[in-house]
C-alpha cells in the first residue's frame, strides 16, 4: 500500500477541516533555525561535532508536563556535557521531542483475551487504551498533535534561554535522582572538575555566552503525510519549502521505499533529513536514497541513522559505509543501538537489554574506526524518569523488576540512570579516538612560544 502506515479516516470532510486548519497555524519552528542545523550536521560530517538525539519512542498528550519535559532536558543536557567533555568537539542537541506522537506498526490490529481492534498508532492517531472507541483513528488529534508540540517547544526554548541549560548549573541537573548510585557520583565528579575549569576561565575574564545557553533542536519521524503536509509552509526569505512541525524529520525503516510516499515528499523539503536503515539494507540501498534525497550532496542534509542490533552491526555495516564513502558522498553516521535490540521476556514483555545497547554503540565505533569514518553521533529512545522498561545497567534491573514502573506508549527506553551510563559509554570511545585522532579537530589546540 502507498503510502505505507497512514491511518484510514472514516469522515475525510473532518480530516479536510483539520487540515486546513493546521495549514493556517504559526510554524513550531524557523526556516533559518533548520538551515542552522543543517550547519552543524556539516560540521558532523566532518568529524567536528558529534550528535546526541533522543527522548521518547512515543511522546503522549497526557506526558506534555512541565516536570516531565524537564526530566528529559536535563537528561539529555547531562549526556551532552559527559560527551563534550571526553569529545572536546560540540555536541548536536536534538531532542526526539515536540512532534513525536505517530508510530508505523507491524500489525494492523491487537488482539487481547480474544478481542481484535486497530492498533494503537501514537496519540497523534488514536488512543492507547484498548477499547473500541479510543482505538478509533480521530483527525482532530492532528491539531492536538500540534498543540502538544506547541506547548513542549515553548516550555524548552523558555527553559533553555532562561538559564535552565548554564554550564553553572550542571551539578543540579541530577540533583533529585531517586536511585543516586556510581553513575550519579561520576557526573558529579566530572561536574566538578568543570566548574573548576569554568572557574579558571572565568578568573582569566572568559565569561561568554556559550556557557548560558545551548542550542536545541526538535525532531520527529515524519510518519504522518496529512499532518507533515499541511505543516510545511514556503519560506519567504528563499520560496523553499519546509517542513515547519519540527527542525530535523526522519523517515522510519518502515517507510524507506525508495519509490515511496514519504521518499517522495521528504525529497522536496529544506529541513536536514535521516534515514533509519535496519539490518538488511544493502550499500545499493543507501546510494539510491541517498541520490534521491540529497541529489546535490549537499553538507549536513543527510543523516543515515543506522540500527542494525548488536549481532549484525560489526558485519552489516561496514560494506554500506565502504560504498557510500567510495561515492564521494559525505552523510552524518548516527547509530540507534535500540530499535535493533528489542525482545520480548518470556512474561511478554517487551523490552532491551542495556548490555545489547551498549554493544551496538561499540561496535559503531568499532566499525567505523576499521572504516576510517567519523562515527556522527548517536540516538536513543530515553525519558528522564527512573522507570523500569530496559534491563540491565548499573542497577541490574532484572525482568522480574519491568513491571514497576513500565510507562512507555511503544518502545521500551533507558531511564535517566541508564541514559547517562550510555553516555559515558560513548565519553570513553571519544576520548580514546580524540587521544588518538593525529589531527584533531577540536577548536583549542596547544601552542608552543
Ligand atoms: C522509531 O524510531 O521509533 C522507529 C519506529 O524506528 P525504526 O523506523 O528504525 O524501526
Ligand atoms: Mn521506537
């Protein structure tokens, strides 16, 4: 079926309303703040900065809180300091927030005790609970959608600008973990350390801006063509379009059909683009995305995000990067070490061992050390609460401890503890390339006199 995972609306008189009306509503983001990105995603491809995307599988209405936005802020701020700490290049902020509320799914429909009913498709379709009635897809959830999304940016732009995000700050950023434990005491470490090298800059009458504020970006799978069409507006300073509802869009494993829908309408947008590519996608396969997507090679329009899982990365990836590289393309490598990792326990449930997480993301620099390519950055599905939905990590949660506090909508995701452990995880393979990069790139180099 083309397009792939769309839902079906019985009433497409009330869909069209919707529509319109999106089509009339103030854009999420800027033009400008996307070619911004687009900038830095350049700078990555390089091997100047590395990326840090991540937030929920599925953002739900009733998770729009201001603690909950908060938790996942400071959860993602914290991964970035550990990360630019050990990469001394600039970490890319991408939240997979304000916009990340449609999900493909495998099976169309969900059957419990013997009663069948469409699937749950993310809150920007239908309900998650499994009656008949809130499993029916609703056009008006388009606009709340946008709403949603409207609430969470302000709130972020409001928290990131206004002093929430100062470097002086860091050490508070995990001040009320429920479960304080090893990884807690090494942020806080490394925390120190900074703020006495903050201090040591401040003293020598360096107090710049940077320290106060970081930039932030939003992303989201465009999944949902109605609502990624009417939200794409042509900017007025280039007559380009863009895809306003969010500064990076992605196109999911499920609807990477190179003669596709969503192929087609990305093609024609001006935002920064990433493409999942799961285990079997062939070099020839990424080439032909690429061309189609990117046809000017332009720098930082295009992200491959690649999730493998843990057992295929180390031998499905490198023949894609080898044949990419010899095309003279030059794309961001992202690794997502989650939707290639996902099981089910033997009590159904489904979840991700942080130990597969974190081998997938050493076996992307691995294979990227082995290719001689930068590896760009990474992408998690995390919340910055201490919910139990992924075992393993520092705590050892075991299968008999997911049913505590497993809150996910979709996909199971680290909790903030595990989060930062991956973090570190990545600090430590970045020091190590940054110890042994003989041209490196970060911007303050040593001189002699
Ligand atoms: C996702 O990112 O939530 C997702 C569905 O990923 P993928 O398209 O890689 O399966
Ligand atoms: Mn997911």
């Amino acid at each position: 079926m083309n397009p792939a995972q769309q839902p079906v609306y019985e009433d497409q008189t009330e869909l069209a309303d919707v529509v319109a009306q999106l089509r009339t509503r103030p854009p999420l983001v800027f033009a400008g703040e996307c070619d911004d990105l687009r900038t830095q995603l350049a700078a990555v491809a390089r091997g100047e900065a590395f990326v840090l995307q991540g937030g929920d599988c599925a953002e739900t209405f009733s998770g729009v809180t201001a603690s909950n936005i908060q938790n996942k802020l400071r959860t993602l701020l914290s991964m970035a300091v550990v990360m630019t700490y050990a990469a001394q290049v600039p970490i890319v902020k991408i939240g997979r927030i304000a916009g990340q509320y449609a999900k493909p799914r495998s099976k169309d429909t969900e059957t419990r005790d013997g009663v069948t009913l469409p699937a749950y498709r993310g809150d920007a379709v239908n309900g998650f609970d499994f009656t008949p009635e809130s499993r029916r897809n609703n056009p008006r959830r388009l606009l709340e959608t946008y709403n949603a999304s409207s609430a969470t940016m302000n709130l972020a732009r409001a928290l990131l600008t206004g002093g929430f995000a100062d470097l002086r700050t860091a050490h508070s950023w995990n001040a009320d973990f429920v479960r304080s434990g090893p990884v807690n005491e090494r942020y806080l470490q490394l925390v120190q350390e900074i703020e006495r090298a903050l201090a040591f800059m401040v003293s020598c009458g360096m107090d710049d801006e940077a320290m106060h504020t970081v930039d932030f970006f939003s992303s989201h799978e465009a999944l949902l063509l109605d609502y990624e069409h009417a939200m794409t507006r042509i900017d007025s300073r280039t007559r380009t379009p863009y895809d306003v509802s969010g500064h990076f869009i992605w196109i999911g494993e499920r609807t990477r059909q190179i003669d596709g829908a969503h192929v087609e309408f990305l093609r024609h947008l001006r935002n920064p683009i990433g493409i999942k590519l799961g285990p079997t996608t062939t070099a020839k396969d990424a080439l032909a995305l690429a061309d189609k997507i990117d046809p000017d090679r332009e720098p930082g329009r295009l992200t491959f995000i690649t999730r493998m899982g843990a057992g295929k990365i180390r031998t499905n990836l490198p023949p894609v990067i080898d044949e990419v590289m010899a095309s003279g393309r030059l794309p961001v490598w992202v690794c997502d070490p989650m939707h290639g990792n996902t099981f089910t326990t033997e009590g159904g449930v489904k979840t991700r061992a942080f130990s597969d997480v974190a081998d997938e993301v050493q076996g992307f620099f691995d294979v990227h050390d082995k290719c001689g390519t930068w590896p760009g950055g990474v992408h998690v599905e995390l919340t910055g609460d201490d919910v139990t939905e992924c075992v393993g990590g520092v705590g050892e949660l075991g299968e008999g401890d997911l049913d505590q506090r497993y809150e996910t909508a979709c996909d199971p995701r680290l909790n903030r503890n595990q989060s930062l452990e991956l973090a570190f995880t990545v600090a430590e393979r970045l020091t190590d390339g940054r110890i042994r990069r003989s041209n490196p790139v970060q911007a303050f180099v040593p001189a002699s006199f």
